[in-house]
C-alpha cells in the first residue's frame, strides 16, 4: 500500500541551534518532512521560491529580511505556501501584522512541542493554529473591541516592500554600500530610498529611523545594533 504524501517544511530561523532542535521534533513525525533550513528571511523566500514546500516555519526576527517582511513576499509570489510565524514575543501587534499577511498561525516559542506539528498538520489543510494564550486573547480582544485595529498595521500600511527593506538595513546599521550589494541595487537608488523614508515618516536621523523599526515591528530590539 502506498504511504500517504508528507507535508514538506521549510525551518526559517537564525539560530543554528533552535533549528537543530526545530528538526529533531518534526523528524520524529511520520507525516512531515524537512526539506530545508533558511538563517534569514531573504533565504527563506528564496528557497520557498525554490522547493514551493507546503509550510514555512518562520521566525519574526532575523537578519536582513525580517520574518514578517518574509511572510508577505513568500504569500505573494507562492500562495500555495503556508506560513507559521514561531516566536519568543507574543505582542497584539505582531500577531495581528501576520494576521493580515496571511500567515496560517502564531506559535510562542514557550508552547509545548506538539502544538508545532498539530499546528502544521492544520496549515496544510488550509486552517489556522494559534498558541492557546494567543487564542484565547484574541478571543477577549473580539469580544470586547471587535474594531480594534493595530498599532503595528497603522505603521507599516504606509511603506512600500522595498522601502521596509532598506528601514531594516538601516536599523540593523549596514552602510548603503552594504545595503546596496544585498538588495542587489545601486548606492544611488539606497540613498533615494533612505531619502524617501525621511520624509514619509518625518524622521531625519539614523537613530529615528532606528527607533522607528522597533516601534514597528520591522527589527526587534533584540537584533538592534548600536549607533555611534
């Protein structure tokens, strides 16, 4: 008798050592399969592109793409693809950023291990898995402010993809050299970005700009570098 298809995972996370124990718990599982590991979002969209895998296990903070810009490239241009967002913060506003991307579910980093394989068991079926704190909350939340609109989505609604790139590039301290050769584009198109960052957002300094992609969810402060 043929076995049953498995549902391919692609892991995105940054640290080696989360995804070395992300892969042990889903290889002991029957039904799912790891096809690939990314160590940052750009790598994530790019292998999604790549394998096309059922679901993408992505964590929010990484470097040079952060895991929510990730998120809505890879529903964009692969909708078949799944994406639940892995985190250790449960913030209202990241959960309802990647409610509004399309990602399948929210899982916090403190949850049991079996909710990841039954949360990626309900994504491939076309359904959404939410963390039982998370569930339950944003169950409160509705019941008591059904028009309750975010923070975080105010914020972001107003940049362009390509403009919340090079904010995170700036955050994260790369010089518009750097930030060029990664985004694969010239100095003088980063220095117009940059540019028109200042102005939409009537910040003219680096370390507003900084400020700024923590507030919004685009870097957390955990992966801020500091600014001479």
């Amino acid at each position: 008798m043929k076995s049953a298809k498995r549902i391919t995972v692609l892991l995105a996370e940054d640290h080696m050592i989360v995804r070395e124990g992300l892969r042990k718990l889903l290889d002991a599982e029957s039904d799912i399969e790891v096809i690939g590991e990314a160590a940052t979002g750009r790598q994530a969209v790019a292998m999604t592109k790549k394998f096309h895998p059922a679901v993408v296990i992505m964590d929010i903070a990484m470097p040079g793409l952060n895991g929510l810009e990730a998120t809505r490239q890879i529903r964009k241009t692969v909708p078949t693809t799944k994406v639940l967002i892995l985190s250790a913060h449960s913030d209202d506003a990241y959960i309802e950023k990647v409610t509004e991307l399309g990602a399948s579910g929210y899982l916090i980093k403190q949850s049991s291990s079996r909710f990841l394989s039954e949360a990626i068991r309900e994504a491939q079926k076309g359904n959404t898995f939410f963390s039982p704190s998370i569930a339950k909350r944003m169950s409160d939340q509705n019941q008591k402010s059904p028009d309750r609109k975010g923070v975080l989505k105010k914020k972001v609604t107003q940049l362009s993809s390509r403009e919340i790139e090079v904010l995170q590039l700036i955050a994260e301290g790369k010089a518009n050299k750097q930030s060029a050769t990664d985004l694969g584009i010239s100095i003088k198109t980063i220095e117009k970005h940059r540019d028109h960052l200042m102005r939409k957002l009537n910040i003219h300094d680096t370390a507003g700009l900084t400020r700024y992609a923590i507030e919004a969810g685009i870097i957390e402060s955990s992966v801020q570098l500091t600014i001479a």
